[in-house]
C-alpha cells in the first residue's frame, strides 16, 4: 500500500464506483488530510462508519492509521477486504442503539446520516466513541432552523447504497450543530467550493428561512435530493473536536 496513494478512494463497483463517487470520495479525503496534516494519521485509531463497499478507511490507513471500518451489508465489507484482507471490518446497524466498547481518535460519519430512521440516537453513539475528532459529512434540509423530515421509500431494494431500513432523514444543519454543542464539541464547517459534486451536492449556499407553513406541516421525501426541502441539493462537511 502506497502512502497517499488515491486510486485507494476509487473503484470499479457499481454506484460507488462512478466517476462522481470517486471524485467525492477523493475531495472529501484530501480535505481531511489538508485540515489535520499527513502526520497526524500515524498512530491514530480511526472508525469509519458506514463505509460502502470502497473504504476512505484504507487511504487514511496508508499514513499509519489503524482503521475499523463498518457497514450494514456484508456485501460492501467483503469488497473492502478484497482491497485489504486484513483491515478489521464489523457489521453494524446504526438504527439501532450501539457501543463498540472502545473509542478512536478519529471518527469518520460521511453519506451516512440521511439513511438513517434514528439519526440523533446514531449522532449521539458516534460522538461518544471519539476521544478527539468527529468527521461528517452529510446532505441537509436548506433551511437555518432546526427541522427535519423523514425520507421513505417502501419500495427501496438497493443492495449496495442508501437506507438499508428504506427510512431515511433529512435534517438542517442547526439540528447537527445543536448537538455538538450540548455534547461539549467545538466545530468548525467547510464550506469548500472545492468539494462540489455536480451529482452529489453542493457546500458553499446559504441557509433559508424556513416558511411557517413549512414548520407547522412537514411531510415525509422520498429522495434526499429531489424535494423541497433540499433544493440545491445541499450538504455540509464539518470536523467537529471533544472539548476537555
């Protein structure tokens, strides 16, 4: 394994392996490595949740990590060890309340959020496994108040992607910040015009107000991205820090 070596981030496997996945997971990447440095990784314990069939994991691993990566499909494990037979991988569901009984010093949460049903159960559990940093990124509501909605699609059968329980959530971006305040986390949002994604999102826009209609009466999406409440589609990417 090649230090730094980015076709680590890329793949040939279905929908995590178009162009576009792989230039987001490319530019989220490289945005991590530039914001703490090359040498910060060696040492470090790192959880990547959620992590597809392709691992931002590995790449982070090629610095001197020790990575553990997690998923709801085995399937999307079995082709990360393919890459690396012997990164540690666990199945986890995160709708569920969980505790790995150990903590990192990095946590990884990217594309993950929004499919999930119990999203602020999973934040909290995620936040509590960091004795340092927490990475999200996510796709969010367009609005500057707390908000959220619920993504359902009974029909959802996809076997590599997207809400493994076929309901997701759509949260503001206030919702997020809001908790990293009461868990006693600092933070600071990239709103990098680099990370842009003609298909995935977008992170430099501004927050709406939110309508009072909208406030009183929320009905459920059935896409994260096509829906009124995106409407850009939005995301936000932030590195959030435990105080002590």
């Amino acid at each position: 394994m090649r230090k730094g070596d980015i076709t680590l981030l890329h793949s040939n496997d279905g929908f995590h392996g178009l162009e576009w996945g792989n230039k987001w997971r490319t530019d989220r990447s490289l945005k991590l490595l530039s914001i703490l440095g090359e040498d910060w990784f060696k040492g470090k314990s790192i959880l990547e949740l959620g992590c597809g069939s392709v691992s931002v994991g590995i790449f982070f691993k090629s610095f001197g990590a020790n990575v553990t990566c997690t998923d709801i499909r085995q399937e999307n494990l079995d082709l990360v060890k393919e890459k690396d037979p012997i990164i540690k991988t666990l199945i986890l569901n995160q709708d569920n309340t969980w505790n790995l009984k150990e903590k990192f010093d990095l946590v990884i949460h990217w594309a993950l959020l929004y499919n999930l049903d119990n999203w602020y159960t999973d934040l909290l559990c995620s936040l509590n496994h960091t004795t340092n940093y927490f990475c999200l990124e996510t796709a969010v509501t367009k609005y500057k108040q707390p908000f959220s909605t619920k993504i359902v699609d009974p029909a959802y059968e996809h076997f590599s992607h997207g809400p493994a329980n076929k309901i997701g959530s759509l949260v503001s971006g206030a919702n997020i910040e809001n908790i990293f305040r009461n868990q006693n986390f600092t933070f600071t949002r990239y709103d990098d015009p680099a990370m842009n994604n003609p298909v995935a999102g977008i992170y430099n826009w501004t927050e709406e107000d939110m309508p009072e209609e909208v406030a009183k009466n929320p009905h459920n999406v059935h896409s994260w991205w096509n829906n009124e409440y995106a409407g850009y589609p939005a995301r936000r990417f932030w590195l959030a820090q435990r105080v002590t």
